[in-house]
C-alpha cells in the first residue's frame, strides 16, 4: 500500500456500495469485477480505512431495489457512497439513489472495472459505458460525482479510493465543524471575517463567538461556563504545563511569563472543553497586549493544537482560515498552522511563509525555541510572551488559501514546495520557507484572484486531496502548478 492512511480507524468513515447491472452481458465477468471490489472492501475494513459497519448491497437491477438500498444507506448514515457498475446498469438506479433526500449531499463515487477479457472474445460487461451514462445524467441534473476506473484488485485502483475515503472522511467531518471565535478581528482585518451562512451552506461549520471578557474571567477564575456546562482548572495544573512547555526545547522566557502563557492556555482549553468546539479562531490582539492581560496567545494557541483539544487555531480571529486550516489537519493527519505571506511572492522561488510565534511543538525543527514574541504591534518593548519560534520540520509543505466572490461562491488556492536549510530564512517567527518554482504563477493568481494573506499551511503534500474536496463541495480550486 503506497497511500498511507493519515487517521486513526476510530474515526474511519462509513461506505456504503452497492453493485448495479443489467441482466445481459457476461456472468464471468460481473462475477470477477464484484469479486475483486469485495475483496479490495475487507482489506480496507480490516486495515481501517473504512468503518467496521461499512456495508455492500448484493448486486440490484432496478429503481425499486435501489429506493430500498437508497434507504437502507440513509439509515446506516453512510458518510460516503460508491455505486460499482459490474456491467451496463439500469439508468435508473444512479438517480434514484443520487437524488434521495436524505443522502443528496453524500459523496458519490460511480465506478466499474476494465472489460474482463475471458478468452473468448465476447463483450464482456460494458460497464465503463454505464459510468459514462451516469456521469451525463450526473451533469444535467447538477449532481458532483467522482468517476474511478480500474482493476479493484490493482494497487493503483486501492490508492485511489483509499485518497478519496480520506477526503469523506474530512468532509463529515468538517461538516460538523463547531468553531468557537474568541473576539471579533482586529480592524482592518477584512479578510478575517466570515460570511457565516455561506461557510455553513458549503462546509457546514456552525460558528459562535466568546466575548474576550469571558475568556479574562475564565483566565482569573479557573472556570468556564457554555454550552455543555462548566470546565475547570487549577494552578497546580497550570505549572505542570509550564513544566511540560518547556520541557525538550530553549526556552528564554521568564518564569513568570511562562505561567501566565500557560495560565491563557487553560483558559482557552476550558472554554473549548465548556462549549464543545472543534476549532477556535483567536482574536489575539490588542486586548492580549493590554496592561491587565500582557499576555502573547500565540503558544497557548499553539499548545491547544499540540494536544489535540482543537483542529485548528487560527491568528486574528480569522473564521475562514479556521475552517481550512481544520479541513488540512484532517486531511494530513497532523496539525495544519496558520501563517501568512510575509514577502513578495513574486520575487523568487524561495515563497516565505510565516507568523508572530505560533508555531506547533512537535512539528518544528531548526532553531525552535520558546522566547518573547517579535515584532510588537503596539510600538513598545517586545515582552509580550509565550511565542514559538523557528522552522518547521523540513520537507514538504501544502499552502491553502480561500475567498469568496462577490457572488459568495468559495475559491481554494493550494500549491506544495519543500522547505529546507537551503531556503530558510533564519526570521524571528515560526516560518515555513520553501521552494516554489512557479512563484511567479502563485503572486498572480493571489492577486487576480484577491486571495487574503493569511493561508493555512500542512506539513505534507495534500494537494490531490484538496482538489478531491473541493470538486465534492463545488469550491472551485487553483493550482499554479
């Protein structure tokens, strides 16, 4: 197996398949192709990619058995749907399932195998063809489909589904995104802001916002009250994350600082336990840099990704990048950052890609350290702490992006590069320098496209991934390579 699966089996999405023909064509060979996807399906059930009560539907004919089936899969609550066309299907069948009310936003995929070739020179399945005959009722009706061909026994056809089971899974997933936004953004900051309807018409991500009042009570007094009732902490718990912030990298920051970070940290992670979010977007100045508070967000937020209490922490109370810096964390199978563009992207292939201090323990490499974050927004001394600094890891990097139109339709922009010692540029932030050599591409279509500055940026190349997510979810996708 060449795709590795980035996710933990528990929550490996639900299939539902089911096998569709007419009575012609070759027995052999409707036999061979749905022998081969079952027993591509029980390697897949056994190894986790898809859930253990994923289910096959023996092979049906007709709209009557597929309203049935259709039924049945809305019961199960299926997160995905494959259709495999083991020869010429009834044409019914597709719609029948496609169009069903309780499952017109499930991704579909329709697939068959090759022509078997049997030895006797007879037209064995047809089946591609159907796939061909769905797809065009497909397009007329406005229904997203992803079509996939080949061998199921091949390791090419098993890669293949096992990407796009991954993108089910982060699409459910998101789908029951809950973000939690601590503040409004900053002024100015446009692009920060969110159209909640559109972001909950597409993605289905529920967004409500937490006074940053609440969140300096919460920071006082140890408690938060939400949604899901109170969530608490205590100093003994706030100096063992001292302790455990600390531990395995320089830290410069003073003692009493240090708490104060981790202190915030509790205060966040309460608020997320209290309420029930997935993702925060945290607006984390100028209140954080006020006298009472004199306090940088930017650890606290990275150590809520460190630890798994949320998907995404984005800076400056930025919703969109929330949502996409969750939708990258699902699809990479670790903790997507949000960083901004720091340069002229149009400059050279070296695209530098960066933020105050938030980077995510773990995932870092050249020069990390914990120390007082640079610059400092208000004009003064820079004693505003904690804040990670450094690279991350080298390898691969995935940028993602999005806007809207005027019309409010989605636009992703993704592109992959290398980071590495060659293209470090040694700044005070955490920062994700890479080579990108299409450069000059990726400035135009930021600004043709008017892009924000902010992006989310995974440790991995999940570029196909993307483009899979965005055609299930209609959000038109660019590539500049």
């Amino acid at each position: 197996m060449s795709y590795a699966l980035p996710y933990d089996p528990q929550t490996a999405p639900r299939l539902g398949v089911v096998y569709n023909c007419i009575g012609a064509f070759s027995t052999p060979g409707k036999n061979q192709a749905e022998a081969r996807f079952t027993a591509l399906f029980e390697a897949l059930r056994a190894e986790g990619a898809i859930a253990s009560d994923s289910l096959i539907v023996p092979r049906i004919f007709g709209p009557h058995e597929a309203e049935h089936v259709a039924d049945t899969f809305a019961a199960k609550r299926v997160d995905g749907i494959l259709i495999f066309n083991s020869a010429f299907p009834n044409g019914h069948v597709f719609p029948t399932i496609a169009l069903h009310p309780q499952l017109s936003r499930t991704p579909l995929i329709i697939s068959s195998d090759f022509e078997a070739e049997l030895g006797d020179r007879e037209w064995t399945t047809n089946a591609w063809c159907g796939v061909i005959m769905n797809n065009y009722v497909a397009k007329r009706i406005g229904r997203y489909i992803r079509p996939l061909a080949g061998d199921p026994s091949s390791p090419a056809y098993g890669d293949d589904l096992r990407l796009l089971l991954n993108c089910i899974r982060a699409i459910a997933l998101v789908r029951r995104e809950f973000l939690g936004r601590f503040g409004d953004a900053p002024g100015g900051f446009h692009s920060a802001t969110m159209d909640q309807f559109t972001y909950l018409r597409t993605f289905g991500t529920r967004l409500d916002t937490v006074d940053l009042l609440s969140i300096m009570d919460t920071y006082e007094t140890g408690k938060a009250r939400g949604y899901l009732g109170e969530a608490t902490f205590t100093t003994d718990e706030v100096l063992a994350t001292v302790a455990e912030m600390c531990s395995g990298r320089p830290c410069s920051v003073s003692a009493p600082d240090m708490e104060k970070g981790a202190r915030l940290y509790h205060a966040f992670k309460a608020t997320v336990q209290a309420n029930g979010f997935t993702s925060v977007a945290v607006k984390c100045w100028p209140e954080l840099y006020a006298p009472k508070m004199p306090i940088a967000a930017c650890f606290p937020m990275t150590w809520l990704m460190t630890k798994g209490d949320v998907r995404a922490a984005s800076c400056e109370s930025d919703c969109g990048t929330a949502v996409i810096q969750s939708l990258a964390t699902l699809l990479a199978g670790q903790p997507a950052a949000c960083l901004d563009f720091v340069n002229y992207t149009g400059r050279c292939n070296c695209v530098e890609l960066g933020h105050c201090g938030v980077g995510i323990a773990g995932q870092m490499g050249d020069g990390e350290e914990l120390a007082y974050k640079s610059p400092d927004r208000q004009g003064g001394e820079p004693d505003h702490a904690p804040a990670l600094i450094g690279q991350f890891q080298y390898g691969p990097k995935t940028g993602v992006a999005i806007t809207q139109t005027v019309a409010g339709d989605f636009k992703l922009l993704a592109f992959t590069g290398d980071s590495s010692p060659e293209t470090n540029q040694h700044k005070l932030y955490s920062a994700a320098d890479i080579l990108f050599n299409e450069y000059q591409q990726l400035s135009e279509l930021i600004l043709t496209h008017g892009f924000p500055h902010h992006l989310a940026v995974a440790g991995k190349d999940i570029i196909r991934e993307l483009a899979e997510v965005c055609g299930f979810l209609g959000v038109e996708f660019f590539n500049p390579a």
